[in-house]
C-alpha cells in the first residue's frame, strides 16, 4: 500500500501536470465517459474525429469478437459491441502510445518500453480466465502496468536517467525511486490507474505484480491469481525486448512464473507464439518497431536447466525451503554449502526425531535424504520420512554409486528423485528444478482448490443472502407475502391430494391506525415488530406465519382441524394481550382480531381457504375486535 507520504507526492506531481496524460480525442472520450448519461452515439461522433484511433477501435473489437460469423465494420457498432468503459481505456492505451514514444530522458528507452507493455497487455488479455477477469480489463491492465516508469522519466527526465544509468533492478530500483522521487514506479503506476477508473483489483495488481510473493492477497482468491497472472505477462513482455544472450538467461523466470499459474513446459511456448503473433499485427498498427521472433520457438523448446559460463549459480530456481537429512552431515558439507549459495533456504537435520521436528514447525518443500544403500534399513527409514511428511513433500533420495541399479526400490519407498554423493552442480540444479516445477504445481493446485470452494462458498452466501432479501419482509423479518403464499399454494396441494385439513388464519392489529397517528410511524413500525415476534413464538415449527400487508399477518397450518386452528388463534391473541408495546416509557396494550378457516371439499382452490378466514376476520372485527372468530364453527 502506498503511505501518505508517496500517495501526497502523487497527488502533488498529478496537479503539477507532470505526469502522462491523454491529449486531444483520447482526452475528450475519458471526459465524455465519465459522464452518467454519455451515449454509445456521442462517443462514435467524437471518436470519428481521429480515424487512427477509429480504425484502433474496430481492430481491436474485432479481436474481441473472436472470429464471429459476422466482421464488425461499423464504429457504431464496435463501441456497441465494446462498452464504453472498454473503449474509454482502449482510447487511453492506444493514446499514451502515440504521445510518448520519445521524450526527454536519454537513458530511458521509450521503443523498448512500449514493446514490453504491448505484449505484457496482450499476454494479460490471454491469461484474464485463469483470474476470471474481463479480458478487455486486463489487456489495459498489463498495457499500462508499467506506467509509473514513463512517468517519472517524464516528470524528472535528468534525475531518472542518471538512477537508470546505474543499471539498478529489482527492489534496488525501487528504494533509489523512493529516495529521490518519494515514490516509485509500481506505487505511482497503481495510482494512475486507479485516478483513470480502473476497479481495485486491477491496481492492487499493478502494485504487487512484481513481486507476486509479497502480495497480500491471500492464495485462492481472484486477486492473488491476477496478480500472478500479471507478473507472467510482464515476463513474457520482458522476454521480447531483450538481445538473445540476454533472452536466454530469462527463460527459467519465465518458465517458473508459468508453473506458478499450472501451465506446463509444452503451454508456455504456445502461449508465447500466441502473444508474438498478435503483437506484430498491432505493432505494425501503432507504428512501432518490429523485429523477427523466429528464434523463440527453438529457445523456449528447451530452457536451460544448467548455468553458463558468467551467470549465476541456478538461474530460474526459486527460494526453495531444503531439509537436508544425513546421520554424517561432514560427508555433504559441499552439498549444504552448494544449496546455502544458491540461494535456498536448508536446514541440517541427522535423524527422523529432529526431521518430525522442522515438518511440524515449518515443513519444507524438498527433503533431501541421505538413505545410503538401498537396503531394508534405508526403504524403512524413507518410508517412515514419507509417513510423517504425507504427500506433499518432495523426497530426494542421495545415495552411492554402487545403490543406483536398485533406486525403483527407494522411489516405491516414497523418493520422488534420487542424488548421487558425487553429483555434479548441473545435476543438482536440474534435480531441484525439476522439484520446483512439482512445488509450484502443488501451490496452483492448492490454490485452485481454495478458489473453487471460496467462489463456490460465496456465491452460496450471496445466493442465500439474495434469497433471504427477496423472500423476507424487512421489517418483522416474517417470510414476506410472496413466500407465504407459495407455500401455501404447496401446502394446499399436499392437503388437497390426501385429503388431509389445512387452516389458515388471518390476524389483524386492532386500531392500528391510532398507534401511528398519536405515537407515529416510528413507533407503529415497532409495534408490528414485536406483535410479529408474538405470532410466531406462539405457532408450531411446522406452520407458516407471514406478514401479509400492512398490520394484517397470516398463518397457515398443515394437518389442523377447526377445533385445533380456533385454539392456536386463542393462544395466539391471549399472548398478544399479555405483552406490552411500544417505547419503554410509553407502553401500551394491543388486541388482535382473528379469523379462522379450514379446508372444505368444496373449496377449489387455495384462494377459497383465504377468503372465508378473511370473511371470518371481518366478523371478528364487526362483533367488537380482540376476539377469534371461525364462520365454520358457527355453522356446524
């Protein structure tokens, strides 16, 4: 998150105009969409002014199309079909691009940067399912996800250059930015997003993108999984700016960021070929320097596992957690001392007892074992290594020249992998590569899981929620008159092909009107409250008690006889008697009128039942209210 300090130092560079803007046409369409009653029509006039913002819109919404029967030729019919929203932040993109492909900055390489952007959009837009995103969002999103670079080569062009001379990177990069300027590139491009409208997701995602770790968005959710989908992107917009020799060292980066999101080794060059074969199409578009990729297929095809001459030990591996366990930890020294150079994280364990202790407390990605030969003791001790860990834990079995013939028995113990003691550093990296690739699978699975049951889970919530609004009357919080009489239609249904009796009693507040014109509305809306909570105290699970409308309630009762259904409405209104309502320092009595009715074979429908209570509720009222009153009763 950006901290007052950084977010006033935005504020202070946006108002000083400093900071890339849209100009022209691309200005006049972000002002006109911003409006509440803009026009698909209006937009299509103004953006007519610019034909190559025009021919932009309708390539572009043609993409979008995927292919339809029908290719869109019309404007009109592009922004339709688009949104406005959609073509507020495609006019943006495409703008900023025809406005800052130079400027002041010397060191800054404005051609390059607009290269890396442009596939980092399209890339974003391929990748948008796996974040369940709207595509269209997120190509702008990866489109401008570095925005806050141009930026302050715009705003300090001098002071920038000499911060890029330094060839910094990373979180060095950002701390000079911070220094000098009181920001830095991923905060200030997270704000200007957020100042042009696009939704939170999108510019918390700009913000952490980088660094797709450190994200506070927990795993599982739409938020954690665009972020890691961005920081793909980005790689793969890194990837086609680069010289080959530098590409190269790359494509490990690339690859672990894929295994990140479960793409394998075969997904991540179709994906790239993809993203090449739509990036040249509109670099040719917006003018932009072109160049071939024919090489991209072959380097993808087998990204190194080993390290050249120069680089750094393991390129590609991430921050991997390594138990090493050995009973003679002086005869791998050489190996800790490897695994502690790369990088990772290793702790030193000689037996099983200290072993359980590090997978209780903080459980490792890789185990690596030193089972010696391949004897009953060494399948028993890695079967009991893998009985603690359980499935997850990726075991490295090291062993003796001389146990190799026999490893099919150590990897039906529970090894996944072996070692020799005398394995070369490109064995190892290759070991471990490949254990990264089967962590990071581990973590996309796990991730998908949460996402599937959190999305699951809350759309059950809010289908719940949903339902309890439309059925629920929001004031008593009684089933609304909707619900009651759908299951009472059911009800009656049930009653009417077994033959079974069914009541229904209408209730009505006695006087009501007085309670609101001499104590008010407020007061009313409290009464019928608490005369509610009453009602329902009073009635059986197995009965259905709804506010019908106004101060009028109604009860239906499955499998009641008159006899039965008069004294619940007795119940039901000595009850309400007993109680006092209101205010606490004006509490008042209240009487309920009820009429009671049960099914007849005569009686059709549901509807019948209805009206003879209600008939018997006006003769409740009629014979001086507080009283229950069956018309049925009188009758036999």
């Amino acid at each position: 998150m950006m901290n007052d300090i950084s977010r006033r130092r935005f504020e202070e560079l946006k108002a000083g105009g400093s900071l890339p803007s849209p100009r022209g046409v691309a200005l006049a369409v972000l002002d006109l969409t911003g409006r509440p009653n803009a026009s698909a029509r209006e937009i299509t006039r103004l953006v007519q002014i610019d034909p190559a913002m025009a021919g932009r819109i309708l390539r572009y919404a043609n993409g979008a199309h995927g292919g339809g029967l029908r290719h869109i030729v019309s404007l009109s019919h592009a922004i339709t079909f688009l949104g406005l929203f959609r073509v507020r932040q495609i006019a943006l993109g495409f703008s900023l691009i025809d406005q800052y492909r130079s400027g002041a900055c010397v060191a800054f390489d404005y051609a390059g940067y607009w290269t890396s952007a442009l596939a980092t959009g399209i890339a974003a837009q391929k990748l948008a399912h796996l974040a369940q995103c709207p595509p269209d969002e997120s190509f702008s999103c990866g489109l401008l996800a570095g925005i806050g670079r141009l930026a302050l080569a715009t705003a300090f062009p001098d002071k920038y250059a000499v911060i890029l001379r330094q060839g910094l990177s990373g979180t060095r990069l950002a701390d000079e930015e911070r220094a000098r300027f009181g920001v830095d590139h991923a905060q200030l491009s997270s704000e200007m997003l957020d100042s042009w409208g696009l939704p939170e997701i999108f510019t918390h995602a700009v913000r952490d993108h980088e660094y797709p770790a450190q994200t506070p968005s927990p795993p599982g959710t739409r938020a954690h999984a665009l972020c890691a989908s961005l920081h793909f992107a980005m790689r793969i917009g890194q990837l086609l700016n680069l010289d080959d020799a530098r590409r190269w060292e790359q494509v490990p980066s690339l690859f672990n960021a894929g295994a990140l999101l479960g793409m394998g080794e075969e997904d991540v060059p179709s994906l790239v070929e993809a993203v090449v074969a739509e990036w040249q199409g509109w670099a040719r578009e917006l003018k932009l320097p072109t160049r071939s990729y024919s090489d991209l297929r072959e380097l993808l095809a087998a990204p190194p596992s080993g390290t050249h001459e120069g680089e750094e030990s393991a390129p590609g591996i991430a921050p991997l957690h390594v138990m090493l366990l050995a009973q003679d930890q002086e005869r791998h020294q050489a190996l800790a001392r490897l695994l502690n150079t790369m990088g990772l994280r290793v702790d030193r364990v000689a037996d099983l007892a200290d072993a359980q202790a590090i997978l209780h407390d903080n459980p490792p990605d890789v185990a690596i074992m030193d089972t010696g030969s391949s004897d009953g003791n060494a399948m028993a001790r890695l079967r009991e290594l893998r009985k603690m860990a359980g499935t997850a834990l990726h075991i490295i079995a090291l062993i003796p020249a001389d146990a190799e013939p026999r490893v099919a028995l150590l990897i039906r113990a529970g090894a996944a992998d072996y070692l020799l003691y005398d394995c070369t550093e490109a064995a190892l990296i290759a070991r471990l590569s490949n254990a990264q690739r089967l962590v990071s699978l581990q973590v996309v699975v796990r991730a998908e899981r949460e996402m599937a049951v959190n999305s699951s889970g809350e759309w059950a919530r809010a289908n719940r929620r949903l339902l309890h609004v439309a059925l629920t009357d929001p004031l008593t919080q009684l089933p609304n008159r909707r619900y009651g009489l759908d299951q009472f239609a059911e009800e009656w249904n049930i009653a009417s092909s077994n033959d079974l009796p069914i009541a229904c009693l209408m209730l009505d507040i006695d006087h009501f009107k007085r309670v609101n014109d001499q104590r008010g509305h407020g007061v009313g809306d409290l009464v019928l409250r608490q005369v509610a909570t009453v009602i329902e105290r009073c009635c059986r699970r197995s009965d259905i008690v709804f506010r019908y409308g106004g101060e009028e309630f109604c009860g239906i009762c499955p499998g009641t006889a008159t006899t039965e259904a008069i004294q619940l409405g007795e119940r039901i209104a000595a009850a309400v008697r007993g109680e006092r309502y209101g205010l606490p320092d004006d509490l008042f009595e209240v009487t309920l009128s009820i009429g009671v009715a049960v099914r007849e074979q005569s009686m059709s429908e549901s509807s019948k039942l209805m009206e003879m209570a209600d008939r018997a509720l006006y003769a409740a009222k009629e014979r001086g209210r507080n009283r229950v009153v069956s018309l049925q009763q009188q009758a036999t």
